[in-house]
C-alpha cells in the first residue's frame, strides 16, 4: 500500500544522511577499471556511463510508457532519479531490503546487499515516440531525433526495437546492473513496461586508450581509434550537444544509437585467418592496419581492400564522421538450429546521428563483414544532459 510515492520520501532523508556524497565525492568517471569497485559520481554536466571508462558488464533496458499522465510521467523520472543516486553510491533504494515495514513489499529487491558500488553508472534516454501526441512534447523534439533510415541489408525485429524510454545500466559486476535495471521496472511498475532489454558482458570497445584493447567475439581487438573518454576536444566536437546545435534541453546531452548485432559465428569459425583479417583490414594478433607493425600506428587506407571495415568505417571515408562507440558482445542461448544466438550489442554516442552512424553504416553497406553479421535490433535516444545536483532530475529541462 505505501507504494513508491512513500519510499521516495524516506529516500530523500537516507541521500540527505550523507553516506553517498561521501562515497562518491573526488572520483574521477573516466579513470580505468578500478579493482576496488569504486562509485562513479552520479552529478554532472553530462550523464555517466558515456565518456566514463567502460565497464565490464551491461544491462540495457528499452521501454515503453503506459501513463498517459504527463504529472506521472515525471514523477517517475524524479523518483528514478533519487534511486539512481542511492544505487549508483552502493545503496539501496528506499527504505532498503529488509527492516522495514512487514505487511510490505521491500523497497529494494536486496541482491546487490554487500557487493560494491563497481563503478555502476545509469543513463537515460528519450526515444522519437517520446515526442508524439501524448505528453505534449511535439515542439520540443529534436529536429535531429528521428527515427532511423532502412540500411541495406536490416533485418530488424520490431519487438527488440524503438522504446519511449531507455536506461543503461553499465557496472563491473553483472549482478549490480541487472539489481539497478530490476529496481526501476518495479518503481515503474503501471506507468512504464519493459519492450526489450538486453545483457551484455566483454566490453566491445574501450574509452580508455592506455589500457589493453578488448576484443570482440570475432576475435579482434574492437575500439583501438575509439573516442577516448579524457578526450574532452573530440567530446565537444563529436559527442555532446552544443548550443548550437540545440535544442536548449539536449545541451550537454547526446544521442545514442543501439544496434543488436548478431554474428555468424560458425560461418566466421569457418573462415581462413585470412580472409578475416581482410575483412576488418588489421591483422588478429597485434590488431595492427594492414601494412603497418602496431596497433596504434595510423591506417593506411589504401593499403587495405575497398570492402574492408576500418576502410569503410574511418572518418576519411565519411566525410570525418566520428562517434563513441561503447559496445558489449552478447550471447543469448541458440536459436533452436544449433546456432548461437551471439553478437555485438553495438551502442554509439554522437552529437549528431545524420554525420555520426547514418553515414558511417551508410558505407558499410559494401563492408566485406556482412557475410558474417545481421542487424536485428535497432533504436535512437536522445540523451539529455547529466543531472547536476539532489534538486534536479532527469528530464527535468525537457520537462520544465
Ligand atoms: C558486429 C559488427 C561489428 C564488428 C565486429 C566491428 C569490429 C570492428 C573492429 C575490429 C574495428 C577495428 C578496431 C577499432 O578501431 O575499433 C572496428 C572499427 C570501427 N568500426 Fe566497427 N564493427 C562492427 C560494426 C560497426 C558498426 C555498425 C559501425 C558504425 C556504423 C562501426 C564503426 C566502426 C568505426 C567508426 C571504426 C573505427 C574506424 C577507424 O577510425 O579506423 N562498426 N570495428
């Protein structure tokens, strides 16, 4: 009976008791896996889990919004907001998992008690059909938020696609991302329902350039000329929203898109080694451009097949097209033919889709890799900029 609405109060006095500011204060989001399973401040000018160093794990969650109450509305998105405080500093949300009232559900769920912050981070988005009829949103939709052109070769499954709403949810214990993502469903439980959502683990690409390059399910070394997260030029330039870029809500913010990706993994199995380092246009072991002897030496376009993928995908390709990429492989059982159901939840951040992923995947319609990968899942956010302090809320710019 008491309900979120009375959990959001205790809430507000267990962040006041100052606990997760301490937890929280002087870290550094970009600093590379810290062992310890360190807090990542919450407050900022931009939302973690983008330029934050990335973690281990993923739990994505899509969803869509049943209230047709804009007041509802928001008060989820403030009562998101305080959870993602308390989770996000190792704490549960609420009145907590266990002493509390005993005629009543727990406020948390309790399977993230003991473990530790690992660097959990929650972002939120607003997808195009945020912005429809019912909330009153229309004049403030991004011009640059809308939906997605078909690319060649798409094969998209509408029930793992689109969503009003998204949260990622990034930490380096899955147990901590999967608790985060459970908490909000039930405090959103009646106005929101979850369309998709998808676990990941095995980071695809690295925001962290000095430490080792992890490598996609393929095999290869994924995110080498990625966007470092320290990179603040590259940022401003490519990533957030500028003023003038607009609108005003989305300065600071982004867009994402997200792609589920499924590879051909026995296909790929089957191929020389060759033939799979021309496709990507590096070799397998050194992750080095074809021609040259490191992974960090610059590409040499040229030097590699027309069709091949870093060819395809490099920013002298399309027109300096530049993104963060912040994938996570994926394996989600077989499919009932003896196959994996394995890939790469490709996730990108951009400041701008029409010169970020739409030229880019544009060009990779003639990309050698196609044999091997099939687009299945497929949404856009916009992603507003971070929460600045305990009196503001996501959305609340949008909202105002
Ligand atoms: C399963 C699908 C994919 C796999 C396995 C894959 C793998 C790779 C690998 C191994 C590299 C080289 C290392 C690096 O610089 O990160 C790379 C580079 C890159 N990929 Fe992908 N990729 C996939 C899909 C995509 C998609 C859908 C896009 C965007 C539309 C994309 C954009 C890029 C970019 C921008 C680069 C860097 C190019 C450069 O600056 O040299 N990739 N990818």
């Amino acid at each position: 009976m008491l309900g979120w609405g009375g959990a959001g109060l205790a809430l507000g006095a267990a962040v006041a008791g100052g606990a997760v500011a301490a937890a929280t204060a002087g870290e550094d989001r970009t600093a590379p896996a810290a062992a310890s399973g360190a807090a990542v401040p919450f407050h900022g000018a931009h939302q973690a889990g983008i330029a934050t160093a990335v973690q281990d794990r993923l739990h994505f969650a899509s969803f869509d919004v049943k209230t047709r109450d804009r007041a509802e509305l928001v008060r989820l998105l403030q009562d998101w907001t305080r959870a993602a405080e308390q989770m996000t500093a190792g704490d549960t949300v609420g009145e907590g998992a266990y002493g509390g009232l005993a005629e009543a559900p727990p406020d948390d769920t309790g399977e993230a008690l003991g473990l530790k912050p690992s660097r959990l981070t929650l972002t939120v988005g607003f997808g195009p059909s945020l912005f429809d009829a019912r909330f009153g949103l229309g004049d403030r939709r991004p011009a640059a938020l809308v939906e997605l052109p078909k690319f060649a070769g798409d094969n998209l499954d509408p029930a793992r696609s689109g969503g009003d709403l998204c949260v990622q949810a990034c930490a380096d214990d899955p147990q901590v991302a999967v608790h985060a993502i459970r908490q909000l469903a039930r405090i959103g439980f009646g106005k929101v329902a979850v369309r998709w959502s998808q676990l990941g683990f095995g980071k695809t690409s690295s925001t962290t350039p000095e430490a080792q390059t992890p490598r996609n399910l393929m095999g290869f070394k994924d995110g080498t000329r990625n966007i470092a997260g320290t990179d603040t030029a590259a940022l401003g330039k490519h990533v957030w929203v500028s003023r003038k870029d607009g609108p005003a809500w989305l300065v600071g913010g982004s867009y994402l898109v997200a792609r589920r990706i499924r590879m051909n993994i026995e296909t790929w199995d089957r191929t020389s080694l060759k033939e799979q380092e021309d496709i990507f246009g590096r070799d397998k072991g050194e992750g080095a451009p074809v021609g040259r002897a490191r992974e960090r030496d610059e590409p040499f376009l040229p030097a590699m097949l027309p069709t091949a993928h870093v060819r395809l995908a490099h920013p002298d390709s399309n027109g300096g097209a530049r993104m963060l990429r912040r994938g996570f492989s994926f394996t989600d059982g077989t499919d009932g033919l003896g196959r994996l159901d394995a890939g790469l939840f490709f996730l990108a951040y951009q400041r701008d889709v029409a010169h970020g992923f739409v030229p880019v995947q544009r060009s990779l319609a003639s990309d050698d890799l196609n044999e091997y990968i099939q687009h299945v899942g497929s949404a856009l956010y916009a992603i507003p900029p971070g929460v600045r302090d305990k009196d503001d809320w996501w959305g609340r710019a949008l909202f105002s």
